[in-house]
C-alpha cells in the first residue's frame, strides 16, 4: 500500500489530474476538457524540484561539455498509461533536444531548475512549391523534397522555476526544439498520449533548411511569423538520450 504522504503529494495529484484531463479527451474546445487542462496547468505551476526529491546539477558555465561525460539528456521516468505519460529531462550544460515533433498529442512541460529557450514552429498546409507563391530550390536530391515541409516559426521563449508551464498543441506549437540556456536544466514533461509508433506517434526530427525570401513573412495574432523550409531528418547523431531514476514520491494510477 503506498504511504499516506505519497498519495497525497503534489505529484500524485497531478498524475491524477493528467489522466482526468486526458483519459476521455473528446475534443480541444470541449467545456470539460478545457477545465481539466486549466486545472493541470496550474497543478503544474507549483511543482518544484523539491517535489520531486532532484538534486540541481552544477551551474557553472566551466562545466565539463556533455559530450564528454556521457549522454547530453537524460529522462527519470515517473509513470505512464495509455492517455499520458509524465517524466523529467535533464539537459547538461549547452546540451539540447533538436527540432522534433510529437504527432497528435499534447505537451506540457514544466522548469525544476535553470533555464531553457524553447523554440516552436507550425507546419503550413501547403506543398513546397506553393507557400507564398514563391519557387522552392533548396539543395536536396528528387527523393529528399518529399520530407521537406513548408512551415513559420511561431515563438521563441525561455522559461525558467518561476515560468508558468510551456504548453504544447497537437496543431500548434508541436515542432519545438529544447536548450539548455547558461548551465544545466531539468523539466517536468508531460505527454498526452504517449509516443506509439503503432499508432502513428513515432517522434521526428527535422533541419531548418532555408528560409523563405525576405516579404513571405505572415502574421497571426497581430504577430509577424518567419516562414521557412523545414527537412526531415534522421536523429542527430551528436544527440541521444539516456535513463536514471527517479527519487521523488512514487505515482500509482
């Protein structure tokens, strides 16, 4: 049986509060849904690494390139089911996680410690000779135009402890690279529904290959928005991503 102070951490009720939010998720405009995801959000915004039991890594910029001491990210896996799944990443010292998509799900993600500048980008639903009218020549071969997508970069934030939680759309925001600003950092992620390759939820990386001419720039939301070329790419090979546990209060769902 799991401890009194186990059930009721913080933790806990937010793994509960994810699976009400995600488990009869209808659609994104629904009243319910949106309640649900409103009080996850906020249950998100409080956590802080203490919750968790995590030990801050080193800040100093002198440390040691991650390359050099093992993989660049590692993720503490916390619990999974099949409406979520909820674990920790923990980026060294000018480390990343490249350009990549979550296809049909959901992201929240939530700053322990440090800093990370989160960079998302849209995919336009047009071929890539046809956004903005203008002609596309980038230096690929025949083959490799067919993973090249026509997309804008719609924002670039940085998010640290005191930061509400960067929030993910299966349509919006769903391209997204994660760095490391100054010095190590650690997440709280959340994914609704978990990567299944099975059912279509397999991650991709991508390049930004070229932007589009200067004058193809569209606004939305009264913002200008960065039209560009985005290719998809096999995983980097400068990145990978390791495991270690997770010492904070156990979640049973």
């Amino acid at each position: 049986m799991m401890p009194q102070d186990n059930m009721n951490s913080l933790i806990q009720r937010l793994a509960r509060q994810a699976l009400a939010t995600f488990r009869n998720q209808v659609s994104e405009d629904s009243k319910g849904f949106m309640e649900n995801h409103s009080k996850l959000r906020n249950l998100l915004a409080e956590v802080r690494v203490s919750d968790l039991k995590i030990v801050p890594r080193c800040v100093e910029s002198s440390c040691v390139p991650p390359q050099l001491i093992g993989p660049p990210v590692t993720y503490m896996h916390i619990c999974e089911t099949d409406s979520f799944s909820m674990g920790v990443f923990l980026l060294k010292h000018g480390s990343s996680i490249p350009l990549h998509d979550h296809p049909n799900m959901y992201g929240l993600l939530k700053v322990l410690y440090g800093k990370v500048r989160v960079s998302c980008y849209d995919r336009l639903d047009s071929s890539p000779d046809s956004a903005s009218g203008r002609p596309f020549n980038p230096p690929l071969l025949p083959f490799q135009k067919s993973a090249v997508r026509p997309s804008v970069q719609r924002s670039v934030g940085e998010y640290t402890e005191e930061s509400p939680p960067c929030v993910l759309y299966p349509q919006r925001d769903n391209l997204h690279q994660i760095e490391a600003v100054d010095g190590p950092t650690a997440f709280l992620d959340i994914l609704a529904p978990p990567y299944d390759p099975d059912d279509g939820r397999d991650c991709h990386y991508y390049k930004v290959m070229q932007q589009v001419p200067e004058g193809a720039d569209r606004r939305a939301g009264g913002q200008e928005q960065t039209e560009l070329w985005l290719v998809e790419i096999p995983q980097p090979s400068d990145f990978w991503c390791g495991a270690e546990p997770y010492p904070g209060p156990k979640v049973t769902l």
